[in-house]
C-alpha cells in the first residue's frame, strides 16, 4: 500500500514539474518536498511498514503432507 501512495506522489511530483506549477503554494507543493515525501514512503514499504498481514491470514498453510495427496 505505502508502495502505491509512493508512486502516486511520484506521479504527481512528476506532473507539477511538467506543468511549472506550485498551486499557489510554493513552499508546501514544490518539486523537493513530494519527492521527499515519496522516498519516505518508499522507504518505510522496504522497511516492511504497512506490508499487511504476515502468515494465517489468508491462503491455507499446511505442514507436512497436504490432505487428500494419496
């Protein structure tokens, strides 16, 4: 998930730099500060924050030989 949020604000860091506009906010939607955000979040999904659930949540895990394999 942290991955995605990361490359939606890549995209839109991209976006405003195409574009040469800052929304009349210079200092809060500026190029360095979306990119900033975005390695954040990059790095906290390398990092295993925000991963999901590990183990017994979904799928079934067996151990040993699975039922009904002869």
């Amino acid at each position: 998930m942290l991955a995605i949020l990361a490359a939606i604000v890549f995209g839109f860091a991209l976006l405003l730099d195409l574009l040469g506009t800052d929304f009349g906010a210079p200092d809060l939607f500026n190029w360095n500060t979306l990119v900033l955000i975005g390695l954040l979040l990059l790095s906290l999904y390398l990092a295993g924050v925000g991963s999901g659930p590990r183990g017994g949540g979904g799928g079934r895990w067996y151990r040993g030989r699975r039922p009904g394999r002869g």
